[in-house]
C-alpha cells in the first residue's frame, strides 16, 4: 500500500521509533552511502538495502526527501523491530467494515507508561463473544496482527495493540484518539467510495451501535449517537444507498440522537441492504 510523505512524518512522536519494510526504500538505498545516515552502523544499512531488517522512520522520510518522493509503497511496519504489521488496501470492504466497528463501538486509546513506554491500543466492544472472535479473524486477514480478547459484565472486548495502527487510522482516517463524539466524523475514504465500501461501514455502525427490534408487533431499526452532527452525516449515507430515514430525534431521558423507523418498507430495505449484507463474501471495491 502506499504511503505520502506528509502522512509519514505525522507518525513520528516521542516514543519507540516506528520502522519499515519497503522493497521500494531497500532499492533506493543503492543510491546512498551508509555515511548519508547518523548514528547506524553499516552493517544496518547493508541489511536495510537487502531488505532484511526494520527501516527506521526517518531515514525513510530522508530518502524520500532527497529522492523528491511525494508518496512510497510499504509492505510492513514494526516498532522497534517488533512484530510487522500489513496494511491492508483500504478499499478492501472488510477495512470499510472495521471503520465503522470503531466508529460505532469502539475507540483509539493511547496509555501514557513513561518516556518512549506508551501502549497504543484499538479497541471494540462486542455484546457476543463469537462476533468478537469473528472480527479477531478479520484483523489477523487485513494486518497479520493477533488481537485479544477480554470478557467484561454482559460484553466482550477485542483489543488490538499497535502504534502504527493506532497513528494511521487516526492521522490517514480522521478517527480520534480516546473519547471521540466530540470530533467523530465518517472518513473521506467512505464518502468518496462506492455502494459496497458505504454499506459495509454502515454495517459496522449498525453491528455496534444498533438494533432491530419488535415495535407493536412490528419491526423497528434503531441507531443511537451521542453526536447529532454524525448521525445525520450517516443519515445521508443512508440516503445514498436508497434507505431514506426521517431526520434524527433527542432521546433526552438517554443523552443521544436517535435515527429510527418502523415503517415496513424502510426496515425491509435496510435488512437486505445493510443488516444482511456479507462483509466478507463481498467483492473488493473499487474507486467511484
């Protein structure tokens, strides 16, 4: 996948080095000297340029640099020459799909255990354990990365620990750290996409933060928000997949914004639109 250079250099901060692993960088750096870079050994350059070990960050941004690079193709990231974690296309529906997961239920935690100690972290709740293993197995297909499981009172939390993660999907995603109504908003990925990328991440809102349920003896579809902003940016996603919500409602007694409907045309369209739609059985999108 790549990477631009403004990005990049967004990811640097004051704990451990972010490193990578680019086949393109390895064959730029037969353009260098090991004396172009301070304090590595040239013994760390010659594995760098056969691409066998973890480039650090900012030899990466000085190659670019001198190079007059705007972006890069990067197979891996690691910290510190930990595991290496994959970053998947993000037009890959199953990416869309997590988007809206964390969106919806989830939240980017920084830990701050002292100078260059700062546990990165993505973290979901899950009402069932299985959905939580379900979503494990997609994090390990889209970032060769384990996750964890932890059960708490009546929910199921799936933690992901990862600073590169964590600084990409907040710097390239606009996804905020800690708490995030306040600032929460759909990335530019899922408007500019198409149909599959938007329904899968609304499916992922809707699998957080939704519910189908029996209303006077009909079906009812719920979405609840703390951000009024968000959830009517989400109510015209709705429309642009043809499922056209009345605008959303205060539920004062809970201190959030409702979008809701029982109207039988509307529900049946949303359950074979968005709450049947198969994440995983459904092609990779592509720009448009």
């Amino acid at each position: 996948m790549e990477f631009t250079g403004i990005l990049l250099n967004k990811l640097q901060d004051s704990g451990k080095d972010i490193c990578i692993f680019s086949t393109e960088l390895s064959k730029l750096l037969y353009n260098f000297s090991y004396s172009d870079f301070d304090n590595f050994s040239k013994r760390s350059f010659y594995f760098w340029r056969e691409n066998k070990r973890p480039i650090p960050l900012n030899v990466l941004l000085k190659v670019m640099k001198k190079s007059k690079m705007s972006k890069i193709k990067i197979e891996y990231f690691s910290v510190y020459g930990g595991n290496k974690i994959r970053f998947a296309d993000d037009k890959n529906i199953g990416f869309c799909y997590l988007l809206g997961l964390i969106l919806g239920d989830g939240c980017l935690c920084v830990q701050k255990r002292g100078i260059r100690k700062n546990t990165y972290s993505v973290n979901i709740v899950f009402r069932e354990e299985i959905e939580a293993k379900r979503v494990s197995n997609l994090v390990l297909k889209l970032f060769d990365s384990s996750s964890f499981i932890y059960p708490g009172r009546g929910c199921y939390s799936l933690c992901v620990y990862s600073k590169p993660i964590v600084l990409i999907l907040n710097k390239k995603y606009q996804i905020p750290i800690g708490k995030k109504y306040g600032s929460i908003c759909i990335p530019r990925l899922i408007l500019e996409g198409n149909k599959y990328m938007k329904k899968s991440f609304l499916k992922g809102i809707f699998d957080s933060d939704g519910n189908l349920y029996s209303h006077r003896g009909k079906k009812a579809v719920q979405l609840r928000q703390k951000s009024e902003n968000f959830l009517r940016e989400l109510n015209k996603l709705f429309n642009f997949i043809g499922i056209e919500f009345r605008d959303p409602y205060y539920d004062k007694a809970n201190n959030s914004w409702v979008l809701w409907s029982s109207k039988k045309e509307l529900v049946d369209n949303f359950i074979n639109q968005v709450s049947n739609f198969k994440v995983l059985d459904a092609p990779l999108a592509q720009p448009g």
